[in-house]
C-alpha cells in the first residue's frame, strides 16, 4: 500500500483545475452499452474507480480508442454478456462499486444483467433495493444466490414501461432505471427521481443519443422508450467534490487559491455552505478565488443557535462534502453541528483528527460537534490510514495544516476519487511524496 509523507504549516498559493466529475464519469461510461454506435467522452478524470470500470468494459468486449488526455471513444458493438458470468468478473465487479450501473444498460439491450455484491467505500450500508425494484417494476426477473453474492436480472422478452415511486432518490439508482427505461416498450415515471447535475448530464447525453427524457432537472422523469439509440459525444463536468475540497484546503491552510472552470451553475448550495463557514470565495467569471485567511468565522442561525450543517439530496448539501466541512470547522472560529444522514461510518474518521488535536465530540454515528480553534492551536502531525476517498481527502487536508511531518497510509482510497493529487499540490508548494 502507498504511503503519502506531508509536511504541513505550508501556504500554498496558485491555479488549480478541477478533474471530470468521477460520479458522473462512472454513469456516463456505463451508458456506452445502449448503442453499437461509436460514443466519445471528453474530460474523463483518470483516477483508479474510473480506470478500474473502462477495463471492465474492455473485458466485456467494448472497444476503446485513446484520443488524448481525457478522451476516449467507446464502441459496443461486440459485446460478450458471458463474461458476465464467470470468476474474473465476480473478482472484478465486486472490488468496483459503479459496476452495478452496468446492469441497468444491459437488462435494456440484451435482456440479462449479472452483477457481484459491489465494493467501494466501507462508509456503512449502502442498499442496491432501488436498483432491483425498478427492474422488476419494468418487467425483468430478479434472482439472488446467497452463497455467491451474486444479483441477476433477466427480461428476454423485453421491459415494459410503466410508472414507479423510487423509495429513496438514489442517484446510482436512478439512473439504472433510467438507462433500463430508454429502450423499454412505452412510458415510464420515475417520481422521487434524483435530480443531481450528474444525473441531469446522463438523460442529456441519452437525449443527444435518440432517447426521449423529460423532467430532467426535476424528480418526476418521464421516459418515452425507443427502439435504439445513437452515438454522440460528451464532455462531463468538473467535479464538485474536488472544488469543495480545494475550498475546504484552501481555507485551512490559510492559502490562496484561484480554481479554474467551476462550472458555477452546477454547484447549488455548495458555495453559500462555505460561506456559513466564514470563508471567503469570490465568483471571477466561471473561476473561484479563495483568499488568504487568517480567520474564518462560523456563522449561526437566524435565533442565535448553533450552526448545523447536514446533507440531503439534491438540491441539498452532498454528504461526500460533509468530511471536507468537518476538517475545515476545526481551525474556524465557532462551533458548528455536522449531520451525516445517509451513511451510519462516515463520521468514524474522526478519532485521527482528535489525535491531532482537533476539538470534535462524537455524539453519535451520525452527529458530531465541532469546536473551532480560530488557529490559535495548530493541529499536531500524526500518522494515520485513510479510511475512504473523502475522509482520505479530509485527513490530507489536515495534515497540511499540521506541524510537523504526517504520514497517510492506504492512500489507494484517495486515488481512487482524485487525480495525482500529490503532484498537483506540489505544483501550489505543498512539500507531500508518495513513498
């Protein structure tokens, strides 16, 4: 396992862009299944999830043509569905989370779909209900063996459209159903839809394809089925996730930091939870400039009371931000709730940072309070191993801020969300090395 070594108490200063939208990317790239017809996606990140699920669809037999960086073309029109069911793709599917999104695609165009228990983020339970229900919803057989771990869903007389209120707004689950949907004979509704930008960037790209969506942006989709779909080219978006944690980095290293293309209209509420914060940021055209800060304040409620900051569906505020906000309100000046709603472990990587010093008090799985530093008491180096993509990114930022030398384990989780984040931030003056 690679190891990164940081040496914090640095400001940095410079220009940052933002990668492709790694859970966009992980939709989008699924999607190449609908046509046998050639599809180009431009700014693809090249971070390991994203690399893992273009060589999946390598061994299921799409081909792939390199463009340039962040450009590939894919092409579906020899597509080997019994790779589907055989041991490397049990290995293979399973150490990938995305890869259920394959499923919804290929239940639409072959009539079959196989899918291992997923892997990711050990971030608590994650349910794939939604996914299933809505496929047995437009018609298809579910079957599940409990010794292998192993999802199927089978139509081989084809979906059916038909009308559907999802149990929760799952944004992979959504856009399973979705990808299934296009191709199914009639109309679907999908009500209590997901609305997120990356979503709202899938049903654009199958609309160019030949699909016919309405509602998007909206959490009552309607799907028109067509009998196939077309190639097209597409480009995805900057990756929200990574602008927040260039915010969250900037602010608590006390840096300044212009990120480049933001792609503001996609952000929502994503800028003002900052600013709850207390931390400046400065919209210069579709760029955000982050001054220098030698204190943030937090903000309170309208009557006085403590800020709490929680995550919620879209248009809410994304839980994969909410361990950014945690390490950011440990050198503000207040105090500030955090309410992690969806995953019951998420907050568990708080330990590490009261190791180093950070004021936190767990009140339970979900919650945690956050006594803000104002600065005054720097944050101490540690070593420590990084339990997730965001808690990883989190603990980073600390270690940045820190005095003294830190030592991050297991660094394969960060680079599974952020592309060679160690040489980008050398390229602000960080001193990190991947050992």
């Amino acid at each position: 396992m690679g190891t990164f070594k940081i040496e914090g108490g640095i400001r940095l200063k410079g220009e940052v862009r933002p990668q492709g939208a790694k859970n966009e990317a992980l939709q989008i790239l699924c999607a190449v299944l609908l046509t046998p017809e050639k599809v180009t996606i431009n700014n693809i990140p090249d971070i390991i999830d994203v690399n893992k699920l273009i060589t999946l669809l390598g061994n299921l037999g799409v081909k792939i043509q390199r463009n340039g960086e962040g450009s590939i073309t894919f092409q579906s029109d020899e597509v080997n569905v019994g790779y589907l069911e055989t041991e490397a793709f049990k290995k293979e599917g399973g150490s990938l989370r995305g890869s259920i999104m394959i499923v919804g695609p290929l239940l639409a165009r072959y009539g079959k779909g196989y899918i291992p228990k997923p892997g990711g983020d050990k971030i608590g339970r994650r349910r794939l209900d939604t996914h299933f229900e809505g496929f047995i919803n437009l018609g298809a057989k579910f079957r599940y063996n409990r010794e292998d771990h192993f999802y199927g869903v089978e139509a081989p007389e084809g979906l059916t459209g038909t009308d559907m209120l999802l149990d929760e707004a799952s944004v992979t689950g959504t856009a399973n159903i979705v990808m299934a949907a296009v191709l199914a004979k009639g109309t679907t509704t999908v009500y209590n839809a997901a609305c997120e930008p990356y979503l709202q960037q899938l049903c654009k790209m199958l609309n160019s394809m030949g699909a016919n969506i309405k509602g998007v942006g909206s959490n009552l989709l309607t799907i028109e089925g067509v009998e196939s779909l077309g190639g097209c080219t597409h480009r995805i978006l900057p990756d929200m996730i990574e602008i927040g944690s260039w915010i969250g980095l900037a602010a608590m290293t006390r840096s300044e930091i212009t990120i480049k293309d933001v792609s503001w209209e996609n952000l929502g509420v994503i800028p003002n939870t900052f600013r709850k914060l207390g931390i400046t940021l400065e919209k210069r055209g579709d760029d955000i400039f982050i001054p220098t800060h030698e204190t943030y304040q937090i903000k309170t409620d309208i009557d006085g009371s403590i800020l709490t900051i929680a995550d919620a569906p879209w248009p809410g505020f994304t839980p994969d931000l909410l361990s950014i906000v945690l390490v950011v309100a440990t050198q503000a000046n207040g105090d500030v709730l955090i309410h992690q709603k969806m995953f019951e472990s998420r907050l568990f990587f708080v330990d590490k940072l009261i190791d180093m010093g950070a004021k936190i008090m767990l009140c339970d799985p979900h919650r945690a309070v956050v006594m803000g530093h104002d600065f005054k008491s720097q944050l101490k180096a540690t070593t420590m191993s990084s339990p997730d993509i965001r808690a990883g990114i989190s603990l980073l930022i600390a270690a940045l801020s820190a005095k003294g030398t830190s030592t991050i384990q297991n660094i394969e989780q960060i680079d599974r969300g952020y592309e060679r984040i160690d040489e980008r931030l050398r390229a602000l003056g960080a001193n990190i090395v991947r050992v």
